[in-house]
C-alpha cells in the first residue's frame, strides 16, 4: 500500500481569555495561578486536500461571552492562502460555540459532523444551562438548516475521509466530540479539540469541568494516544503552549499561527 501524501497542519489562533488554573480542573488547583485559554481553528492541507477543522467564534459573540478577540479565524486563514469562500470541506468537531460560529463565512462548505452531537445539541440535556450553555442556539439552529440543505455529511463514529485523514468519536467533554487523525511529515498527528484542552488535562488524569461524561472524557485520553506514535503529537484544543512549542511558518504569521508537523522546540 502507498503511503498517503503527508497534511501540512496549522493552528491559528484567534483569541484568548484569562482563566485562573482552579477553572480548568475539576476539583480545582491548589496553586491557583494563572492559566489563560487560548482559542484555535486549524488548517489541513495537502496538494489534493484542503480541511478546515472548526470556524471559531467572532467579534460579537467574543464581546457577548467576554473573551479578547484577535482577529476574524477567517483573516488568518487569509494569511495562510486560504479564502474561506472557496473551503468545500470543513470538520466540526463538536457544535459548542467557540468551534461553529463564522459558519456563514463558508458558504461552499460541506460541514462534517458526528450523528451524536447533532443528537446531543438538540436533545434532552439542552433543558439544563449546565450542558447547554457552551451551545449558541441560533447557531445549533443554523446546522440544522444545513442538514435540511444536504450541506452536513453525518458520520456515526470513526471515518476516513481521505487518504491520511480520518475522524474518531470520542464523546466526553459533549456526547459527539470528534478529533482529526492525520498523516504529516512528522507522523500521525491528532488534533485533540477538546478531548483535552490544555496538555495537562490529559498528561496529569485532571478532566476539564466542561463534560457531558467524564468517563468518556478518561476513554478519549487513552485513545488518543493509540492515534499517535509519538504523543507530542496530540495537540490540545485550548493551550497557550501550543503557540510556543511550534513556529509560526512566516514573520507575518507570528503569534497568529504556528505549523505543527514539525519538531516542538523544547
Ligand atoms: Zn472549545
């Protein structure tokens, strides 16, 4: 079997929030430092292939939720030689707001969704604030508009969508989160999303408090490490570090995006 043509994948970072540590652990965090959030789309390209995996949020919903918006993720997205306009393929992995918003700017998109978060984001647990308030109803209602158009591709678990690219369920954190396995230069990566927002969720058994089931969330950590050889490539969905392990591919993109199939800097 010939092996697939290897993704260049990127991270762009689009905002970030100050959190203190104790909110990113359930149970706390006795040092109570510090911990910002950072915000991230990511980008997967090859000479056949382009992805999208998730579309952030914008400025009115960053202003509404309190977090610093840097820029639209479509202008980095720009800045990488990509126009949103144009994007066929886009992956969510999960519909919470901070991954589906700017949707609108896709308008060739076919978005890739897992049947149990279309499920899950318009079912039963949405009565309680305490699941449904990472969900934007009216952007839940506009996926919904899409699957009525055809422009949503349902998977039920795990799928390969092109040589080098597959999708995993993992649930946890929502009850259809899905992470992206690819095939790169410096082997098989996983974009985690948030199946482990910072590294330290996942490294040191701490779940984040946002979750649906946190016995899916601990399955999720150990799967990923199955979708990898070397586990610095699983690539959180929130870290700040992210942006300091991995160099942005050019000086215009500093401090907006880095190239992850690459060697983190120590
Ligand atoms: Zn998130």
């Amino acid at each position: 079997m010939t092996e697939p043509e290897p993704f260049e994948v990127y991270a762009i970072r689009y905002a970030t929030v100050a959190r203190q540590s104790a909110e990113n652990f359930i149970g706390g965090d006795p040092h109570e430092a510090g911990m910002p959030m950072d915000y991230f789309i990511w980008l997967a390209r090859n000479t056949a292939h382009t992805f999208i995996i998730d579309t952030g949020f914008n400025a009115a919903a960053a202003k509404r939720r309190r977090r610093d918006f840097l820029r639209s993720p479509v202008e980095g997205l720009r800045l990488l030689g990509v126009d949103a306009a144009t994007v066929h393929d886009v992956i969510i992995t999960h519909l919470h707001y901070d991954h589906i918003g700017n949707f609108d700017l896709f308008p060739q998109a076919q978005f890739h969704l897992q049947d149990a978060e279309m499920a899950y984001a318009t079912g039963r647990y949405m009565a309680q604030n305490f699941f449904a308030h990472a969900y934007e109803l009216e952007e839940v209602v506009a996926m919904v508009r899409n699957a009525y158009k055809g422009r949503v591709t349902f998977h039920n678990g795990d799928a390969t969508l092109v040589p080098g690219l597959s999708l995993h369920h993992v649930g946890g954190h929502t009850l259809g989160l899905q992470v992206v396995r690819l095939w790169t230069r410096a082997g098989w990566l996983v974009l985690a999303s948030d199946a482990s927002h910072y590294a330290a969720n996942m490294n040191e058994g701490r779940p984040f408090p946002v979750v649906a089931d946190v016995t899916a969330m601990i399955d999720g950590w150990r799967l990923l490490r199955t979708l990898v050889d070397d586990p610095r490539n699983i690539i959180p969905g929130h870290d700040p570090e992210v942006m300091k392990l991995y160099r942005a591919p050019g000086p215009e993109l500093e401090g907006i995006a880095v190239r992850l199939d690459s060697q983190p800097l120590e």
